[in-house]
C-alpha cells in the first residue's frame, strides 16, 4: 500500500478486532502479576465488585466503538488525536480509540486496588507513567500526524526531528520552549536593581524604586531554593517583583546561589542561618527599620517560617507580617508527591548525603515533568522530534528548564523533617541552627495563598497552614497551579479568586470554600491592599543602593541567577 494510500474498511475493522482481542484478560493478568519492592504488590486483589463493573463498562465501551466504526470514524476526544490526519485514516483512529479505551480501563483497574491508599497512588502514578508512554501519538510508526507532515514536508521533518533530539541530547533535557530567544538579565529578570549583599548561599538584589515615596518597611522576597528567582521576575508585564517595586515598596529578594561542589556540605541549618536570617538582618539595616514584611514562595516559604521560628525562640521578631504563596507547614497531604516518599526512600537518600554531595538540578526537574507526562514529556517528544517542530518562545517553561543543584545534606534533612515525619507542625520536634522550633510562637499577621489545582503543593496543604499559626490570618485561594496561580497579574484579566471575610477558618477546606467567594480576576490587588496595612507611613524613596557597609555589588539580576546547573 503507498504512503498515501486508505486502508479499506474490512482491513480497519480487522486491526481494530486485533486491538481488543484479549485486551481485557491481558490488562487484568498484568496487575494480577505485578511484582516490586513493596509488600503487597505481587498478586494484587480487586473488590469482584468494582471489577466487575469495569469489565461491563469496558465491554459496552468496545461495542460502542465498534458499532460507530461501522458508521464512521471514532470520535477522538483527546487533543493528542485531534489532528486532521488522524480522523482520515481509520486504522489510526481506529489505534487511538482502542488506546483510549484500554487507558481508562486501566486506570479504572488501578482505582480497584485492594490496597492502603499509599500503595492504592503508588500503582495509579506508575500505571499513569505507562499508559502516557505507550500512547500510539509518541511512535512515528503509529502518529498518522508526524507521517503526513513528513510526506508533505518529503523527509524534512524527519531530519529537523533528529537534529532536536541530538539537540536535546547534548543539553540534557527536552526543550519545551525556544530557550535561545531568552536571556536572563536581557529579556527575562529585567526589573532595574543591584545587588547589595552576598556570601556563599544567596546575593540580595535591591530594586529601583518606582515611586517618590515608599513605605517605611522594607519588603523581603525569599523564593524556592530548588528554582531560579526570576519566576517572580520574567517580563515587565507579568513581574510580581515588579509589580511589588511599583505599589511603593522597598523591595529586596533573595537570588540563591546555585550549588556546586564548594557547597556539598552546606545544610538546612545553613541556609536557616546564613541566608534567610542573614537576608532579614541585611535588609533591616539597609532599610533603617526595626522590622520588615517578608514572604516565601513555595520551600521559600518553608524556609521562612523556620527562619521566624528560631528567631521566635531567640527572642527576636523582626518580621511584622508574612505572606507565604503555596507553602507546605503541615505535611499531612503532600499531594502526588507522597508516592516516592517512605523509610527506606528517605534512608536511602541520608546514605547517599551522609558525606555531602550535590541533588543534581536536571534529576528533580525530570521528576517534576514526569508529575504531569502528557503536558510536560511526551507532548515535547511530539512535538520536537516526530514533527520536527521548534517549541514557541514562553518565558515560563524557560525558567522551567533553567534548573538547580540542592545541597545533598539540606535535601536528606528536608526529606526526613517534612515529607516523611512532619516535624514542623509539631512543637519542639525539629530542631534548627540549635533552637527547638515551635510555630505557636510565629506570631504575627500572615497571609496565606493556595492555588486551586497545585498538584505540587494540593490546596489542602496550603490551607493547613491556617491551623498552625496563631496570629491573624488571611486565606486566598486562587484558580489555576503551582505557578500560573501565582503569577497572574491584575492588568491580563484572567482567572479567578475566592476569599471570606468573616475570619473563620473550620479544618477542613471544603468548608472554608462553602463560605468563600469567588472574585474575577487577580488575586494581586487583594494582596496589595493587606500588605500596605502593615507597611508602616510613607517615606521619601531613597536615591541610592544599599546603606553604610552594604554598597552596590553589580547589578541585577547579578551573576548567581546565571550560573547553571551542572
């Protein structure tokens, strides 16, 4: 048959028989004959209930789809089929329909499990991981799309494809934007500023203000350390760094550096003590004011509050109020995250540091494409290598793809502490830079935000948050993820918000959003008028970087946010 050619209807119907034959015998003997590491993995047992129900649904799913197939070609409700060349070749819808089919099927089967629920997202996560890998989209031998695009192109898309991935290959990820077109320092993390401080764990960047006049105190950013600050700094019209500069703040963020080899043996108590504490310390002197507003964004936030709490048991408060962006406290629910996490994962991670070493940036990166495979790997595995297409320019997945190294020491402490034990939450239990911290004792004003579909820090754990602290408090959750949540400024008009103002906090987030109301638009104008009420008066805006010992170093974003991972 030439390459143009239609298979018949006889012949579509054949491979579409061959596809189910003994589908469902064969889904259910492969997890029947799972075998791992992991007790109760190895002949796994299924509520004859709900096996029983996915067997009926499966079987009137597979008679729908050949009684349609009979009529026309199967509708593709699935954006990796819709496609032109799909829809015309009906062995190739006929493949991604009974792929669908055995995708849900398999799932279904996953969510039949017998099982604790630990063990129950364990099987579904690698189920997930397989049913996205084996999709037909991922193969040229079976994508109808990538093999028409290499016909109408003769053989050039084929040949741009193997140039990407060699590509990619040589840089050690797959591209999800053209990372050539951005810069950092260029055209990303361009807000006007200097860096004023540095030692061996961050720099501190002072920004230009925008305003004749700011508020008296100082306002501190401490992004996630396992990423690159200027997600909060990309491009003038979506800076959150900016944005803060603009509303009249004296702002300051922490640009951490990014680990090599000088820094294997650096900890948590380390970056506790000579990063955040330090950077509190820094930016009150400069700002000649006896407190500060601070925020934390994602384990910026952890850090924080950590940060607060061994300075609580000093006896210090130099913070007035804080603002934490999806942050885990409370590691109850830690969302997909929890299936790598037990005793041994955790021991074995503590062997692998006991003497120092480096997370490799690239290895967490991976781990965090792989949370969402079809968005975040395979779409990219189409795209750039089948299709032989260039990804389009977004600052968003550059910053994604600008990765950094972690400390293996502070990695281990960080895994047991949290993820594993759940330490924070409980008085006394982790001990930081030698104090036994205790977050009764962070008493201040805080603002708390939580994105509605974060599946890296679930809405529920960044509302726990709201049962551990003592002070008065501010819960904001807002539509969209991890970060699309966060960065949404006012002036695009996207998205949604939702809060309640009768200062009532129940346990359960469910019935926090039962009373809360949903606003259009950005959470940031919200935010905006919470801080100002704990900035303190309006004073001239100062004219120069730094103060006293603390001179201008180099200018932002500075050479730290720079270094790449190795």
């Amino acid at each position: 048959m030439g390459p143009n050619a239609m298979p018949s209807w006889n012949e579509a119907a054949e491979q579409f028989k061959k596809s189910f034959g003994d589908s469902w015998t064969r889904a259910l003997a492969s997890f029947q004959g799972l075998e791992g590491s992991e007790p109760g993995l190895k002949g796994l047992s299924f509520s004859p209930s709900k096996l029983e129900e996915i067997q009926q649904k499966y079987l009137q799913e597979a008679t729908q789809l050949w009684n349609q197939g009979l009529q026309a070609n199967p509708t593709l409700k699935d954006r990796r089929f819709n496609g032109e060349a799909w829809s015309q070749n009906p062995i190739a819808a006929f493949s991604a329909a009974s792929y669908l089919l055995n995708a849900r099927t398999l799932m279904a089967l996953a969510d039949a499990v017998d099982a604790d629920a630990k063990t129950r997202a364990r099987i579904n996560f690698a189920v997930e991981q397989w049913v996205a890998a084996s999709a037909p989209s991922n193969y040229l031998a079976f994508n109808a799309e990538a093999q028409k695009k290499a016909i109408d192109t003769q053989g050039e898309s084929i040949s741009k494809g193997i140039q990407n991935l060699m590509h990619d290959m040589r840089q050690g990820h797959v591209s999800m934007t053209d990372e050539s077109l951005f810069e950092v320092g260029k055209n990303v993390a361009t807000t006007e500023g200097q860096v004023v401080f540095e030692n061996d764990y961050f720099q501190l960047i002072e920004y230009k203000p925008l305003t004749s006049k700011v508020y008296e105190k100082p306002f501190l950013l401490i992004p996630p350390c396992i990423n690159k600050f200027y997600i909060l700094d990309l491009q003038p019209e979506n800076s959150y760094i900016r944005y803060c500069v603009a509303q009249g703040h004296r702002t300051f963020v922490v640009s951490w550096r990014n680990p090599d080899n000088s820094m294997a043996q650096a900890t948590w108590d380390d970056y506790i003590e000579h990063a955040a504490i330090k950077a509190i310390e820094v930016t009150r002197e400069i700002g000649g004011a006896s407190q500060i507003n601070a925020l934390g964004f994602c384990v910026g936030g952890t850090i924080l509050t950590n940060a607060l709490a061994v300075l609580a048991a000093r006896g210090e408060k130099p913070v007035a109020s804080a603002t934490l962006l999806t942050t885990l406290i409370d590691f109850s629910d830690t969302g997909i995250l929890d299936v790598f996490i037990d005793e041994n994962f955790v021991r074995f991670r503590e062997m692998q540091f006991a003497a120092g070493g480096l997370m490799p940036g690239r290895d967490m990166a991976q781990t965090f494409s792989f949370l969402r495979p079809n968005d975040l790997v395979w779409n990219y595995v189409v795209g750039n290598y089948l299709k032989g297409e260039t990804p389009p320019p977004f600052d968003l997945l550059y910053w994604n793809s600008d990765s950094t190294n972690l400390p293996g020491p502070l990695y281990a402490w960080y895994l047991r502490n949290t993820y594993l034990e759940n330490r924070l939450i409980k008085p006394q239990a982790a001990t930081v830079c030698g104090e036994k911290i205790d977050l009764r004792k962070v008493d201040m004003p805080i603002y708390l935000y939580g994105s509605r579909e974060d599946h890296i820090v679930p809405i529920t754990g960044s509302y726990a948050s709201t049962q551990v602290f003592p002070g008065k408090k501010r819960f904001m959750m807002g539509a969209s993820g991890h970060i699309a949540g966060v960065i949404n400024p006012p002036a695009a008009k996207k998205r949604s918000h939702w809060v309640r103002n009768d200062g009532k906090f129940p346990k359960d987030v469910n019935d926090w959003i039962a009373g809360a109301k949903e606003t259009p638009g950005s959470w940031w104008e919200d935010w905006a008028g919470w801080l100002k009420s704990h900035a303190g008066k309006q004073v001239a805006a100062p004219k120069s970087y730094g103060r006293g010992k603390y001179k201008a170093i180099e200018a932002a974003p500075g050479r730290y946010v720079k270094a790449k991972a190795a």
